[in-house]
C-alpha cells in the first residue's frame, strides 16, 4: 500500500552531525505550516522522543518503535499526537536489544516497511520523518529500507567529505538490494561557522561534488540551538526568532517545495 505522503530518512552514520535536531526542528516547522507529520525515532537514545514529549510525560501507550518492529501491528497504537498536525512514534531503552532480538527474524530489515504500509494510520500524514542511531546496524538498515528518499545532514568540518561518501555507497547498495527507489533526497549542511575557514572550504567542496543535491539553506552554529534540548525544546519553539530556528523554517520551506508541498507562507 502506498502512503499518502512522503518517508524521509535522516541519516548518517557519524555522530554530532545534528540528526536528531534536524529530525525534530523539521517536524515541528512543517507541522507548523499546516502539514501533517509523524517522526519516528529509530534511536535507542530517544532523543527526538524526549524533544516533542518533553522529560517524563506520562504516555496513554507503552508502545514503542520497539514493539512495531516485533510486531508491524502493534503501530496504531504506538503511535502518540504531540501538537496539532505532529505525531511520533517513540523509542526507549528497549531499542538497544532490537537489532540483536531481530538478527534471525523474517524480513528483518523491512519491518519498518512493513509496519508503514500496512495501516491505514499512515495515510494521514504528508510526511513521514525516520530520525536513525549514528551507525549503519540493522535500525539505520529498516529506516533506509522504508524511506523513499534520504536527507544527510553533514557537519561543516574535516571528516565530513569521509562520512557522507560511506553513506552515499550505503544508499547505494540498500537501492540495490532492497529498496530499488530509494533516493538521496539531499544534503543538509551543518553547524556552519562563516567565521571559519573550514567551514567555508566544506561547504565549497561538499556543493562542488554533489551539486543540486545539497541544500541550499545551511544551518548555522547557534547557540540557541545547542541550548534548547536542554529545556527539554527545538529550537523553532524556544527561540523562533533565533538564526538556527529561522535556518530549520528555512530548510522545512525547502524539503516541502521539493516534494511537492511549497512554497508555503506558514513556514517563513
């Protein structure tokens, strides 16, 4: 069954590159222009379900993505409303046992898949957000499988380039062997610093290989941002006026238009 709306998973395999927190701030900004989203974390650290729940808000469900992965039907009611038009479906500390519960389970990489066109919750949703661990296990594996294209985020230093190529070949060889239409969707530009050399000379080089791929919003280093997970927030709700929450509007406007779903005057 065909979702109504679009599966993008953010991923890369290296750590601190803003996944969850680009996960999160995208969620919320199209959210917050009328469209219907539900994020799904994949990470054992539950970060991006601390982010939209807030620190131990108490849950109508104990269902989490773990028991969707056992169990594709366990999904609907896993499923929590956090703010009109926003959806996640959470993780816990169970996570960290599902890619060696799952290692000998039947169609073990497209549970996730499997989970997501098979109910018809799903059809709500303009897009679906699949925020993935810093590694390529099995969970990054489902997140691939499911998605119909990729965002990379990258952070704006030395071992960027190194990252982004493995991850490229990976996407390369899940299009081969299971997910024949996934695409990169694009490449997010991170913690940029105009102040910085290196900084400059990544984007040149990473915009230099990857052309129209890449993004052109480019989130900056913000303070703000590195501060607002610790009031328990994204940043386009703890400061909207802030330069990394205006970037994060920007770069929802510019997911949206992509697929089909902007420009639209909400997101600015």
């Amino acid at each position: 069954m065909a979702l109504a709306g679009r599966v993008i998973v953010i991923a890369n395999q290296k750590g601190g590159v803003a996944k969850t927190t680009t996960a999160v701030n995208c969620a919320i900004a199209l959210s917050q222009s009328g469209l219907r989203v539900l994020l799904v974390d994949l990470d054992p650290q539950a970060n991006a379900t601390s982010g939209l729940l807030g620190w131990n808000v108490p849950r109508t469900s104990n269902k989490t993505i773990y028991d969707v992965l056992c169990d594709p039907d366990n999904l609907n009611e896993a499923v929590i409303e956090t703010r009109s038009g926003l959806a996640v479906l959470p993780a816990d500390q169970d996570l960290v046992g599902a890619e060696l519960e799952l290692a000998s389970a039947l169609q073990r990489e497209s549970r996730l898949r499997i989970a997501l066109r098979s109910s018809l919750f799903c059809e709500k949703f303009d897009f679906v957000l699949l925020d993935t661990p810093p590694s390529l296990g099995l969970l990054t594996l489902n997140g691939l499988v499911a998605a119909d294209s990729v965002v990379i985020p990258v952070q704006c230093e030395y071992y960027a380039m190194e990252g982004l190529r493995s991850l490229v070949s990976t996407v390369a060889r899940v299009r081969e062997r299971f997910n024949p239409a996934l695409q990169i969707e694009g490449i997010l530009l991170t913690m940029f610093d105009g102040r910085n050399r290196l900084s400059q000379d990544v984007v040149g080089e990473v915009r230099s290989r990857f052309g129209h791929k890449v993004f052109e919003t480019v989130i900056p280093r913000n303070v703000r941002v590195s501060e607002s997970p610790s009031h328990a927030m994204a940043v386009v709700e703890y400061d909207p006026r802030s330069s990394g929450a205006e970037a994060y509007r920007q770069f929802a406007l510019e997911l949206a238009g992509r697929n089909g779903n902007g420009p639209n005057s909400g997101l600015c």
